[in-house]
C-alpha cells in the first residue's frame, strides 16, 4: 500500500459537518451511480450509523468507510440483535492495494467491542466474494424484506433474496434462526 493511512473509530455525535462533506466527497466516488445523492454533508444513503470507521490522509480526506449501527432485526420471528454494518467503501483510486481488507479489520475489531450477537449486511451479488474472503456467511435462501434506502425513495417496502450476510461474534453462526428477515427499516 502506497499510502500513510490514519485509522480511527468515530461516534456519530462526534462528528462535525467537514467529517460529513469528506465521508460524503468518498462516498460518491466508490459509489457513482449515487453520486447525485452523497452532496455537501449527507453521509448516509439509509439508516444512519452510529459509528464509523474511517481511513484518512494526514489533511483529513476519507479514503476508506465503514458505517456500523446496532439494531434487532426479526429472523424466522425472532428479534436478533445485530450490528448491521454498511456504505463500506475504499476510494477508486486504492481500490485492490489491499485498503479494503484493512478496513474490514477495523470493522471486525469494531463489532468485537459492541458485543453484538452478529454483524450483518446486505451485500451486492458482484460483492458476495469480497465479504465471504473477509469471514462473513451468506446465507443464499434467505429472503429480506427492509425500506429501501431514501436515496431510492423513502419508506418503499423491498424483498430480496441473496446476498444477506452474517459474521458471528458473541453468537453462533449455526444459531442464526432459519426463516425469512425483516429489517423494520432501512439498512446502513
Ligand atoms: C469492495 C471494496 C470496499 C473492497 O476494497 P478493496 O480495497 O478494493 O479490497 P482489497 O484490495 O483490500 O481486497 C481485500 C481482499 O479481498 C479480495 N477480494 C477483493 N474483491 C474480491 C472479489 N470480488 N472476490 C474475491 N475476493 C476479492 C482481495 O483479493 C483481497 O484478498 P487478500 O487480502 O487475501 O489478498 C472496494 O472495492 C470498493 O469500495 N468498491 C466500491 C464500493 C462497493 O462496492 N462497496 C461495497 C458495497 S456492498
């Protein structure tokens, strides 16, 4: 990796509206075809986080992102609770010089100290592989219903089947309840 990476972990409440702009700024480069959506401060393209792992250049430009949030979700009928992990993003320029692995790291280490049962997330089926190399289980049969994200209107009620993933930490994967899951709101 060419570049001097500066890792931290940041509350939500900490962060000020330049943090806001620099996520959004990188954001919009690993995500293009949501660009028109991460303008000026608007961080988040769903849910929220309430924490973040950023890379950042010594100047303070976002090279890599992770937002996590802890939430229940209903699987099978039963509330479980998760770190839904989301908008995990490494600048284009960087992007398979090994940035991303780091990142997951973090997240993981992340995860670890909120104690969640499980980190889960919704995955892309081109990103599939990449998840699955860094640990997490997807669960292929699985159907989720959530709100789409408002990037894509607000409060539209979504299923979809595949790409639903799930890296255990203080339970066990093979408790992971069989059944369908409901997010009762938007994804990170
Ligand atoms: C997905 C993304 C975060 C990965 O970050 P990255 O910096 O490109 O990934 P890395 O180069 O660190 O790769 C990490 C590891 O995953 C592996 N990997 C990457 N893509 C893979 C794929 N499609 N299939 C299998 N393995 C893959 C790499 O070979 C590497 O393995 P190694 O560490 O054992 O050598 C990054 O490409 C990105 O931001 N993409 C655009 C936004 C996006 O799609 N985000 C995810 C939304 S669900």
């Amino acid at each position: 990796m060419s570049e001097d990476i500066r890792w931290e972990v940041v509350e939500e409440s900490a962060l000020s509206l330049t943090d806001h702009e620099a996520i959004a700024a990188m954001l919009a480069q690993a995500f293009p075809s949501w660009s028109h959506w991460y303008v000026g401060g608007r961080s988040w393209a769903g849910m929220q986080p309430e924490r973040r792992v950023l890379g950042r250049t010594e100047d303070g430009v976002v090279l890599a992102h992770v937002g996590i949030r802890r939430m229940f979700v209903t699987v099978g009928g039963e509330d479980v609770l998760v770190g839904d992990t989301g908008l995990v993003g490494v600048s284009p320029r960087l992007q398979g010089s090994g940035v991303g692995r780091e990142l997951m790291e973090r997240v993981h280490d992340v995860l670890d100290g909120l104690r969640v049962p499980y980190g889960f997330l919704g995955a892309g089926e081109d990103r599939i592989p990449f998840y699955a190399h860094m640990g997490w289980h997807e669960f292929p049969e699985a159907v989720g219903t959530f709100s789409a994200f408002t990037a894509d209107g607000a409060g539209v009620v979504e299923t979809e089947q595949g790409g639903w993933m799930v890296r255990p930490v203080t339970a066990r994967l093979e408790d992971w309840p069989e059944g369908p899951i409901l997010l009762n709101g938007q994804q990170v």
